[in-house]
C-alpha cells in the first residue's frame, strides 16, 4: 500500500469512527440538550489539534421567539424518557432502544388509549418492514412513535400505556460557527471575501445523512487550519437544518454580502457516485470548481441542476439572497430506501467513501482558491519565453508540449476578463495545467492578479 493510500485509508478510519461517536449522542433534534451534546463532541474532536493550529469553535444560543426572516425560533425540546407499554406490561416501544422510536418533538404526553386510539400515532415503513422511519412534527403540536411494521402488525389488541416525558418549553436554537480568516490581504480597496460551508446538526443517529457531513466538516476544519495560505475566509456552520440557516441568515446579513463561494454538505458516505447539485446561479465559480474537481477523478459522478428542495441550499439560494451556494454529497435525499430510516446507520456508509468525499471536497476548495482573474503584463505580440527561462524550465517535462500550450493559452487569455477556470475550459486542458502555467509566468512577471493588483 503507497503512503497515499495509508493516509487515505487512516483518514477513513478517523471518519468512520467520529460518525460511530455522533450516532451514539443524546437523541438530537432542531433544538436541545442532544445538539449541545452533538457540539461538544465535535469540539473534542476538534481540540486534538492535527496539525498544531487552534481552531476557534464558538456555540451561539439563539432565544425561542426570536423572529427570522418569516418565521420564528421554536421552542426547545429535551426527551428525558419515551416508551409504549403493551396490555401485557411489557414496553413494545422504546426510545431507549432506538433514537427514531419518538416521533420528533412529541409534546409531553401520558395516557392510557385502545390500539385503535393508538394507531393515527404510529408510523412504520409496510414496503421496508424491518426498518424504523424517522419522522417529525416540528412545527404541530402531537405526539406519536416509530417502528418496524413487523412489530406494528404484532401488537395485540387491548390497552396501551403512553409515557413521552419531553420539555417543550421556552430555551433557544443552538449552532456553533468557526471563523478561520484569509491569510492573504483582501483585494485592493475591497472587503474580505468568504467561503461558507455548512451541515445540519438536527438528524438523530442517522450515519449517512447526518453524522458522515458533521464528521467531514470536522475533518475540513483541521485542514484549513493547517493551510500556510488562505485566500478566503472560512466561515464553517454546524446549524440544524432549515430553521438554523434561516436564523444564521437573519442574523448575518453583514456576512452575506462577503460570501463568495458556499457549500452544503451532507449523505457524504453511502455507495452513490459523488452529487454536486448547482446553486441557483448555475454558473458560480463553486458550480464550475465542483464540476472540475468530480470530472478529474475520471470516475462516474453526478453534476444536477438547483431545485428549490432539499436541504439548506434552498435557503441560501432564495431569491433575495442568491448566493452562490451549491450541494455536495453522494446520494440524494430519497434517492435511497435507507434515507431517513433506520438502516442509515454506521454500516451504510463506508470509511472508503468517507476519504474519498474528503478529497473531492479539499479539491473543490483548493480550486476555488487558486482560481483568479489574471492579466499579462506584456499583451503586444508574445513575450519571448526563452530568454526568461521558462523553455529551458519545462524542457525536461514528460509533456513538454502541453505543458508549453498551457503557457501561450494563459498568455493569451489572461486579459483581466477571463478566470482560470475559463482559461482551462477554453483552452481543453487541465485546471493543473492552468495553475502551473500561472506560477510560472508570474514567477517572472509575465502576469499579475488583476485583484492585486
């Protein structure tokens, strides 16, 4: 095994472990004890320091009632206890056994009912009937629980007892956010530009589609921490889903105009082919970066256009914000039986998987970083590159004649109108190619960034 290979396969063993470790938390929700406890494993994680860099993690607590844009923190909600007791006096449902037993945010509830007063309050899969669904009701107040619908055409009939010792009550939305600022000066006379990227905190126990983008997250922190360079800041979000972007975006609107790059992370670890879906734009440079980086790979993979569902992608595209912000994963909500039912859990998603979405996704990044506009410094006819070294420089390249086209097609095209990624896509040649290209030149002021400048 080459060194690569060991370094990817340890990268997916720590992966892989810190989702067991996620799946193991507190039952978690939209709010609550279960997303702190969530946090403070990923700030332990976190502290372990790969590296050397400190990573500043900082946990906000957002009042239930605050108004966000159009709507409104909820309530918090804490599960101390929940179970279904059966005419015999055994417990038939369990939320101790499994965290998708309790229909999530179930008001606090006791009663004694008929399984035919039972039945509108429990849910189960027919078509999977050994598999638990994760259901919820965030915004109705009820009350309810999850099972195998095996076990739901076993119960007998009689009288249920329904014990759901939960808290509803006045608290706060929690996210936590890690700033780590651009090392690099901010453009000339502009303000600093960002890359936000985001997962949802708010899944109980599920491995794929919540554990595997919390994990990776924690992961690109350590990375980006560690760079020597960065170009933008990085702005990283643990925020529950739907309701956490809607209140980071109501909160933050001194941010938003700084973001220039976003993605949404999640379902990182399944068997699908890697997914980026586009940002409403369409053509950001994320959208371009993302399709570079999944076409290098010369391996099947998806590029699919915005749709106004999903996870919080929706959010920050919403027409008044438009950012641009696309979404990276494997598989697609509802795309697989295992979403949102038991059986994502720590054996559907893979530590092999896991590495390989951690590359792709390092990738995407370090392609949105170098990519630039860029302008030569002598546009009259073409330089002469022979007297600058650069012949003599590539003249022991395996390739010596891409490596020469790359030169005369950043030469030529870098006019202070078009990107890297223009370039390459122009040109027919590899975003690699490109950079080379650029170091060399400007390594001896054939070219300048036209934002440095």
């Amino acid at each position: 095994m080459s060194t690569s290979e060991t370094q990817d396969a340890a990268l997916g063993e720590r992966l892989h472990g810190l989702v067991a470790a996620l799946g193991a938390a507190p039952v978690r929700s939209i709010t609550g004890d279960g997303v702190r406890a969530t946090l403070e494993i990923v700030q332990k994680a976190l502290a372990e320091g790969r590296g050397g860099a400190e990573i500043p993690f900082e946990v906000h607590e957002v009042p239930s009632g605050t108004p966000v844009l159009d709507w409104t923190v909820p309530k918090e909600w804490n599960v101390r206890a929940a179970y279904l007791v059966g005419p015999d006096g055994s417990r038939v449902v369990d939320i101790a056994d499994h965290p998708l037993h309790l229909l999530g945010y179930s008001v606090p509830t006791r009663a004694r009912v008929s399984l035919d007063e039972l039945r509108p309050h429990l849910f189960s899969m027919p078509d999977r009937p050994d598999w638990i669904p994760y259901r919820t009701s965030y915004w109705n107040e009820n009350w309810g629980f999850c099972l195998t619908d095996t076990a739901l055409r076993a119960l007998p009939d009689g009288e249920y007892e329904v014990v759901i010792d939960t808290t509803l009550t006045d608290g706060s939305l929690t996210y936590a956010e890690i700033v780590l600022p651009a090392t690099e000066p901010a453009p000339a006379g502009g303000e600093p530009e960002e890359f936000l990227i985001t997962t949802h905190t708010c899944h109980p126990a599920t491995a794929n589609d919540n554990g595997s983008g919390i994990a990776i997250l924690t992961e690109l922190a350590h990375h980006l921490a560690a760079l020597p360079l960065r170009r933008h800041t990085f702005r990283l979000l643990f925020i529950p889903g739907t309701i956490g972007s809607i209140t980071w975006l109501a909160q933050n609107r001194d941010v938003v105009s700084r973001i220039r790059h976003g993605l949404v992370l999640t379902g990182l670890g399944d068997r699908s082919q890697p997914t980026y879906k586009r940002s409403r734009r369409g053509d950001a440079v994320v959208d371009r970066a993302a399709a570079v980086a999944l076409a290098e790979t010369g391996r099947p993979h998806r590029v699919v256009d915005f749709s106004p569902y999903g996870y919080d992608e929706r959010q920050f595209c919403s027409p008044g914000f438009d950012l641009p912000v696309g979404r990276f994963g494997r598989g697609q909500h509802g795309e697989y039986p295992e979403y949102h039912t038991s059986a994502d859990n720590l054996d559907f998603v893979s530590p092999e998987n896991l590495a390989e979405s951690f590359g792709l996704l390092t990738r995407i990044i370090e392609i949105c970083e170098r990519n630039a506009v860029w302008r030569n410094t002598s546009p009259y006819g073409e330089p002469q590159l022979g007297r600058r070294g650069l012949y003599r420089a590539i003249g022991a390249t395996m390739n010596r004649q891409a490596v020469e086209m790359g030169l005369l097609w950043v030469l030529n095209l870098a006019d202070g109108t078009h990107d890297l990624l223009d370039i390459a896509a122009r040109a027919g040649i590899e975003f690699g190619s490109v950079t080379a290209a650029v170091d060399a030149l400007a390594g001896v002021g054939l070219l300048v960034r036209e934002d440095a400048a």
